[in-house]
C-alpha cells in the first residue's frame, strides 16, 4: 500500500510523491470533498489540476457523484490510473462521497493490490483515519444531507491507525482551530498527526513515514 498524505497538496515534499508513484503520468482527481460548494467547485478543481501538471502529472477529473450505485465501473475507471489526487474540503461530505459511489470499499481494495498510489491533502488524508470525531470542529457535517441526501458517517477508511490533523499553524486557519484540536487529541491521549501545510505522512507498504 501506497500512500500521500499531506496536510496541504504535496507539502515540501513533492519529490517524495514522485519516488513513490515512479514517474509523473495519468492522475485521477478526486474533487468531492468540495461538493457542498458548487460556486466555488470547478475554481477548486482547476487549483489542483495547474500545480499537478507543473509538476509532471496528467490529471483527469473523476467525479464520484458520476458512480454513485456503480462500484463496478468506478473500479474498472480506477484501474486505469497508477494514482488517484483527492483534495481537500468537508470531509463529511467526502466520506459520503466515497460510500455513496462505493469507493470506500473500491479503494482500499485497489491500495492493497498495490495497483495505485493514494495522494491525499487536507480532507483527502483524514478520510483514511480510522474516526473523523473532532473533524466537526473544522468541517460541517451538517453539510451532508443537503449536498449527498444521506445522513453523515463517522468512521473513516481506517488505513492509517491514527487520526491526522491538517494546517496545523497554517494561514488558512487563521483561529487555530487546528492546533486547539491537535491538543485536545494530546489531552485526552489519541493518536494523531499534527501536520503544518509543510509536512507529509508517507506510507510505503510497511514502512510508514513522517516528514517535517
């Protein structure tokens, strides 16, 4: 199992991205995460698609709204791509995403054949931990039944054993509610990464890394 995940796009570690996925080529992205904000959804997408073709990559929009009731054909669409991009956002909204189209169980299915490499930021990584409770203190999860029609999910993915905070000290929480929750977690003694917009955690099968 392949994995990214950052706190904000590829960190400072964009070069570590590419080690693990071998050469720049085809990128599914993934922009549900942003679904419950359709002014801003397609300016979001295009955010990600410029820097990922700056650096090498080929990204092609895949839009799991597109395979909601078809894991079937998200599966066969995903086995065309060495690695799937899934940006930041609600992460409510993205689970529901992921289980409305069946890609919470396609995925992780893909990851352990090692047939793609999993690059995640921001809401993209703490889909994989295995709770999202504290996320609602960064995401609404009231934002779910309006945007999916379905009731929100408090489980994650559970391919990580930890639960991740992102923009820890970053500029796009000016409050801080980042670090309030970095430090409930370390009160009440959950396991958790903290990650400033700097930082990645990379999984490479067993090996599993923390770079600052």
């Amino acid at each position: 199992m392949r994995l990214f995940l950052a706190s904000y796009r590829f960190g400072r570690h964009a070069d570590r991205l590419t080690r693990l996925v071998g050469e720049p080529g085809r990128v599914a992205v993934i922009p549900n995460a942003c679904d419950a904000w359709p002014a801003a959804w397609q300016s979001a997408v295009t955010s990600d698609l410029v820097p990922l073709r700056r650096h090498g990559y080929s990204p092609e929009v895949l839009d799991l709204r597109d395979y909601a009731g078809r894991s079937d054909d998200l599966d066969a669409a995903l086995r065309g791509f060495p690695m799937v991009w899934v940006r930041g956002g609600n992460t409510f909204v993205l689970r529901a995403q992921f289980a409305r189209s069946g890609a919470d169980r396609v995925l992780p299915a893909l990851l352990a054949e090692d047939a793609l490499v999993y690059a995640g930021y921001s809401a993209g990584a703490c889909l994989l931990t295995p709770d999202l409770h504290g996320i609602e203190s960064m995401d609404d999860p009231a934002e779910v039944s309006p945007t999916c029609g379905v009731e929100p999910q408090w489980d994650g993915l559970g391919l990580v054993d930890r639960r991740i905070v992102p923009h820890v000290d970053s500029p796009t929480d000016p409050d801080g509610a980042s670090a309030r929750l970095a430090e409930e977690y370390r009160a009440a003694g959950v396991a958790h990464w903290a990650l400033n917009d700097d930082a990645v955690v990379v999984v490479d099968g067993p090996s599993v890394e923390l770079l600052p």
